[in-house]
C-alpha cells in the first residue's frame, strides 16, 4: 500500500509539472517484494492514464541486489514495466553481485552508480576506475549514467568529462517540497529563456 500511496502521488506530480509545459521524469524506488507483485504492471498504467504522465517520464528503480535476486517472473515483470513505457533503474549499483549476463537480462535503461564509489574515486584510482568502466559498460548496452551522491564541483566535471550522464546529490539540488521544486524549476525555465 505504502509503494501505491508513493506511487500514485509521484506520478500526479509530475503530471502536474509536464502540464505546465516542462519535461520533468521523476523516479519511484520498489522494494524488491513488488518483484512478485503481477498486478504491478496494471494498476502502474491506470495511474499513468489517470494522470496524463507519459510513461517515459516514469523511472521505476530496484537496487541492484533486488534485481539480482529476482526471480525469472521478476524479469518478466520488469519487461512488462519496460513494455509500457516506463523506464527501469538500477539503483546503488556496483554493490551488489552483479554479473555480464545479468546486466543483459535486466530491461533496465539507467544504471545508478552508487555514491560509495563516487565520493571515494577522487582519493582511490580503483574507485576511479571502476566509475569509468561502470560508464563505458552502460553506454556500449545503450544504457544511461547516473552518478549518485555528487556533493562537490570537482566530483561533477570530473563525471562530466567522463561522459556520465546525470548527477544526483547536493551539489546539484536538495531534498525539497513539492512547490520548492515547482518554484526551482520555473526559474531555471525563465533564466534559459533570458
């Protein structure tokens, strides 16, 4: 009921911020018991109809550990997801067990690099090398970069230039209100407009 409640909630929001004339996704975390859950798929497409969100503009993201541990009837389930639209999400990964082949069986779209390698790969060459080679991975199986837990300049155009694709943290935006980010974002629309 919880994830439902989160659900319903974050896909009326960014409805809401689409109609204003924004391209605005936003991303709904699932534990990895909704993996079993095969009226998941359904009651996602009538939120997306009830609301009006293209389903591209909703990210669906299991941890990497979820997902490893899923069941063949889990991948379907994120096929189905995948099928309608929505995009998948690997959250916090690189610490879990992924393989090669899970990474080709998954239909996820996105990998999130997690934040433990992120803050460490400025002090530590391996971290540097594995956020590297975690992008140059996804980017060959066609999949989008996010780097998660940036809190620093130099840590964002160090992942700049490494061709990542996306930065979640501090350095690029707080935890704030639905109207907080309504308010952000209609002055950043005005300030490229300027």
């Amino acid at each position: 009921r919880l994830t439902d409640f989160v659900l319903e909630n974050a896909i009326r929001s960014a409805a809401a911020i689409n109609k204003s004339g924004q391209h605005f996704e936003i991303a709904v975390n699932l534990s990895a018991r909704m993996l079993n859950d095969r009226s998941l798929p359904g009651r996602v497409a009538n939120y997306l109809a009830e609301f009006g969100l293209p389903a591209n503009c909703l990210i669906l993201e299991l941890t990497e550990t979820a997902a490893v541990s899923g069941s063949g009837s889990g991948i379907d389930l994120l096929v189905k997801l995948r099928d309608l639209g929505v995009k998948i999400a690997i959250d916090d990964y690189g610490t879990g067990l992924s393989t090669l082949d899970y990474l080709k069986k998954v239909p996820a779209s996105e990998l999130k690099i997690d934040q433990s390698f992120i803050k460490a790969m400025r002090d530590n060459r391996s971290d540097l090398i594995m956020v590297q080679s975690t992008i140059t991975l996804a980017h060959s199986l066609g999949r989008t970069v996010v780097a998660e837990g940036v809190e620093d300049p130099g840590s964002l155009e160090q992942l700049r230039s490494m061709g990542c694709d996306q930065a979640q943290g501090f350095v690029v935006g707080r935890p704030m209100s639905f109207d907080e980010m309504r308010r952000r974002l209609s002055s950043e629309k005005r300030r490229r407009a300027a």
